[in-house]
C-alpha cells in the first residue's frame, strides 16, 4: 500500500483533533504586519462598550429584575472571541448606479495586479450565475452583482477540518454581507470573501484593513448526536440553576459556571 494511501486510511478512521494547527500566509511579503489576519476578539464591537456602561449606571437601580446587559450574552460573546477575521489589503472604491445590478470598482494601484500573479483583485458574480437562479432570499436593497474580494491570503489546517466563512455581526456593518460558507483547504486555500452589496446608489469608499468576514474552526464530518428526553439528574439541576440565576440582581458567574462544571461531570461524553 502507498504511504498516501494508508495514511489516508488512518486518519479517515482516527477521531478529528480537538484543537486544529492553523497557519494563515500571504504571497505577498510583508501582508503580516501592514494588514494581517486578526483574532476575532481584535475586533472593535462599539455597543458592547456603551452596553456595559448603561448597565454599570443602572446598577443601583432595584426596582429591575435584574442588571444584566446583553453585552454579557453568553452567545454574543463566544461568537465575537472565536476564529478570525480576514480584511481588506487595499482600498477599494465600488460605484453602483441604482439598477440593482450594474457595479464598477477601483483601486489606487495596478501594481496590485501584478502582486496577485495578474489576477483580478475583484470580480463579480454576475445575476445569471447566481441571483437570477435564487434571489427570493436577498434582501430588498442588495445588489443583484456579487462582489468577490480576491486576496494573497492563503491557509493550512489540521486534517478533517476547515473554515467556515460567515458575516460580521453585531457590528455597525452595514455596506455589505458576506456570503456564508465552509472552505477545506484540500480543495481551496485561498481566502477570498464574496460580499453581498447594499449600498444601491452612489460611491462607497472601503478602507484598506476593514474587515469582510470571520473565519471560524469546523470539522468536516457530521458528529452524530443523541435526542432523547430529559433525566431526573438533568430536571434537578435545571431547577438549581434557575435558582442561582434568579436569585441576585447581577449574575454569580463564579457560582454559576461551578454549577456548569458540576453538570459537565455528570455528563462525560
């Protein structure tokens, strides 16, 4: 049997590590330090900061159930420490007519072709390869053309995982989407995010190093999963929770992630 052949063997029957090695490199030198991939938690979140502060001032207030912000979502703040974020290399000015179609762009300089090996740095998917096909789905004011940022950007990922490619959130955002979709780098490492456009009328300046998507750590098989009715063990806990939730005006995160660690103990998986 080829090297390749049982190595390959193996890996499809061992379990996927739990912690993937990720190396982002660029072919142009230097994209490191001038506008690099960031980690997720790098990113400036605005009304996280002015969250906390309306909570802090409210916190004397007991006449409220409580004084948690939702800038302590749990979900919220997972999501925004996660994976990384990928940006723009050069500026770029997009120009839309207000046909809901038509898009022209620029950048400042050419050079940046002949640095991309004489690729395009943008390019459109077109309303008959796409939008034309299924656009129930777009919102009102989104441009029919969909806008692919190509970059130098490459990357390499532990064996049975990938990327997944999704939309900034919780961010003030609001020029354009990126499309949501999962990368394995066997069959395409480069970083590229294909946006949705929203601004139908007029010029709109994107600065070099804005950000354009997250890039997020995913397995590429299914973990299977059971369903199954709630134990006795698991009610009792739930109704213990409430209890430690419910009980204060600000959340005992100590005492409420003991509580989690105790749970986690009953259940090994």
């Amino acid at each position: 049997m080829h090297p390749s052949t049982w190595r390959d063997w193996i890996s499809s029957y061992l379990p996927i590590r739990r912690h993937p090695k990720v190396e982002f490199y660029s072919y142009v030198r230097g994209l490191e330090t001038a506008y690099p991939v960031l980690p997720a938690n790098r990113m400036q979140i605005d009304w996280r900061h002015a969250a906390r502060d309306r909570t802090k001032a409210l916190s004397t207030n007991y006449d409220a159930d409580n004084h948690v912000g939702t800038h302590r979502c749990s979900g919220i703040t997972q999501l925004t420490q996660v994976g990384w974020i990928l940006t723009t290399w050069h500026d770029i000015l997009i120009r839309t007519t207000g046909d809901g179609t038509t898009v022209h762009w620029a950048i400042p300089n050419k050079g940046i072709v002949h640095a991309l090996g004489n690729a395009e740095p943008l390019t459109l998917f077109r309303p008959y390869q796409y939008a034309d096909l299924d656009g129930a789905h777009l919102p009102a004011q989104t441009v029919k053309s969909l806008i692919k940022v190509h970059s130098p950007w490459r990357f390499r990922i532990s064996r049975g995982w990938g990327l997944m490619m999704i939309p900034l959130e919780y961010t003030s955002e609001s020029r354009f989407t990126s499309a949501v979709g999962i990368i394995n780098h066997r069959h395409a490492d480069q970083l590229n995010a294909v946006l949705y456009w929203h601004v139908m009328t007029g010029e709109t300046l994107v600065k070099a190093g804005t950000p354009l998507c997250q890039l997020i750590p995913i397995p590429l098989t299914t973990v299977p999963a059971t369903i199954r009715s709630i134990t006795n063990k698991e009610l009792a806990f739930e109704r213990l929770h409430a209890l430690a939730y419910k009980g204060t005006w600000s959340r005992n995160r100590k005492a409420l992630n003991h509580l989690m660690d105790l749970s986690d103990d009953e259940h090994q998986l």
